[in-house]
C-alpha cells in the first residue's frame, strides 16, 4: 500500500470527527438556509439591484483570484526542490481544491500529493507544500484582514486604540520567519515519523508565496466590494465600505480556513462577512452579497479545477479509480 493509500485510511476515531463534522456542516447550512428563507423577498430585491457591471466585474476578480493562490503554491513546491511549470502545477493544486469542501482534513493535499507523485514529486514534500500554503494563505490573509477586526469587534460602534491592530500584527508576524516555520515542519515530520525535507523553506520562497496569497486576497476582497459598492445606500462612507469589504473578507476567510471544524470555512466566513458588512449596508443587502460572494467563489474553484481536470487527464496525472 502507498503513502498516499495509507493515509486515506481512516481510524474509527478519524471517522467520528469526521462525522460530527458533517453533522456540524449540516447545522450551520440549516441555520444559513432558515435566515436565507426567512429574508429571502428582500434578499432577492437586492440580488435584483445589482447592475451587469458590476456583476460581470466581481466575477472576473472572483475567477483571477484563485489563479494568485497556485503560484504561491509554486514558489513553495521549487524551493523545497521540485519546479513544476505553471500548466502542470494549475492542474495539480487545482483539481486537489475541491477536496477542501469534503469533511476531513487531509483531502486536498492527498489529490494534490498523488497527481505531483506521477510528475516525480514526492509525496512528502507536495505535503508539505500544501499544508504551508493552507497555513501562510490563512495567516497572510489575518494579517491583511486586521484592519477590519475594530468594526468586527465592536459593530462599528466603539473606536479601539490605533496601537490595537499594529500589536496583533506584530503577533502575528512571526508566524511568517523562516526559522519558526522550519521548526514547525521539522518537528511535525518528526512526529509523523517522517525523514526530514532535502532543506529547509528559504526566506525568499516565504517572501514570495507570502506576497502572491496577499494579492490573491486582495483581489477577492475587490470582488466583494464591486458588489457591496452596487448596494450601498446613498451617503454610504466610501473609505469605511472599502475597508469591511476588502479587509473584512480578508478577515473573514482567515479566520474561516483555520476554522477546521467545517469544510472551506462554510457558514463561519459568511456570519462574519454579514455582521461587517451589515455596519454599511441593509442587512438584507449584506446577506445578498454575502451569498452571491460564496457563489463567485465556489464557481472560480470549480472552473478552475475543470480546467486542471483536463490538463491532468490528457497528461495522465488523475489518480485511478
């Protein structure tokens, strides 16, 4: 048996999270789907506001968004020794994306794993690979986000100390040096009983990859404010609408992807998109984009995933059923 076939093998204890997991997801969608249901005329009257521009805008930035991801995902994968080109490294992390909506928490690296495996990877260091691009996506995003988490904090009510954010930045800053992050994974392989990677992550990979996941959020969260800008009320502060939209989804998908309890952090990043967003807009118009924000990006992970599909099926890469 495989690296790759052991590790899909689940312990009884394994299977149980996973069903509290999906019994916890089916919660939180019950929850989402009641207050959708019971908002839905004036939702829908939102939905019915946005003009085509910019719809067609934040379905371009939703789509280009994904595309930044891969190539931090890149930068990491050359300097742990393997260079993929930018074709076969779309088809690899792309189709291994979808596995981030299944309950458990090993999918998309074992899809990913298996398919760089057949390009010569190995499995080890695609592992790696993609549980540092979860944890640097989700930090570098935090960190963006933390202009956001005043308004998040007290409903844009109450004014925190400027020196708040820069503290936590500060706190959070580590989590980015090379010599911690080489530790982390060190010690992890140790505990995994794992040989060692060739050599440790370089500062400029980290630097990089660090700079990609930044523009990828940021480009997502430009998504969400061409739809918000649509529904904002007359006199809306423009600064302020910039600010929960951009950095308040930033905020929001950070805190959903460490938020392992539930697949692609469904329902936790919505709440908290709502609860920003809602400090401008209507809460009907908040819940509005809110759902067409998922919308967009569920679809970008699919159209790219069909496109790394057909890459990987024409150069045999899927694994076989």
């Amino acid at each position: 048996m495989s690296e790759i076939d052991q590790a899909a093998v689940r312990t009884p204890r394994q299977r149980v999270v996973d069903l509290l997991r999906a019994g916890f997801l089916v919660v939180v969608l019950l929850a989402v789907g009641i207050a959708l249901w019971t908002n839905w005329e004036a939702v829908r009257s939102d939905l019915g506001r946005l003009g085509p521009a910019p719809l067609a805008a934040a379905t371009l930035l939703a789509l280009f968004s994904p595309f930044l991801t891969v190539l931090g995902w890149r930068v990491l994968l050359a300097d742990l020794g393997s260079r993929l080109h930018i074709a076969s490294a779309s088809g690899v992390f792309f189709v291994g994306q979808l596995g981030k909506y299944l309950p458990g928490s090993v999918w998309s690296v074992l899809v990913q794993t298996e398919m760089a495996a057949r390009l010569g990877v190995p499995r080890r260091r695609t592992a790696v690979c993609g549980l540092l691009c979860i944890g640097l996506s989700a930090v570098t995003g935090m960190i963006a986000g933390l202009p956001a988490l005043p308004v998040l904090l007290t409903r844009g009510q109450v004014t925190l100390p400027w020196w708040s954010v820069p503290l936590i930045i500060v706190v959070l800053l580590p989590l980015l040096w090379p010599p911690l992050l080489n530790l982390g994974i060190r010690h992890a392989l140790h505990v995994l009983r794992r040989p060692p990677l060739d050599h440790d992550l370089g500062p400029a990979a980290v630097g990089f990859s660090s700079a990609w996941f930044t523009g990828s959020w940021l480009i997502g969260g430009m998504s969400v404010w061409a739809l918000a800008r649509d529904l904002a009320p007359e006199g809306a502060d423009p600064a302020r609408l910039l600010l929960v939209a951009v950095s308040g989804y930033l905020l929001a998908t950070g805190i959903g992807t460490f938020s392992i309890v539930v697949p692609a952090g469904v329902g936790v990043r919505d709440g908290i998109m709502v609860l920003l967003l809602a400090t401008q807009l209507s809460l009907s118009a908040a819940a509005a984009v809110v759902v067409l924000a998922r919308f967009l990006t569920v679809l970008g992970d699919v159209v790219w995933a069909a496109v790394g599909w057909l890459w990987g099926h024409s150069h045999d890469l899927l694994p076989e059923s």
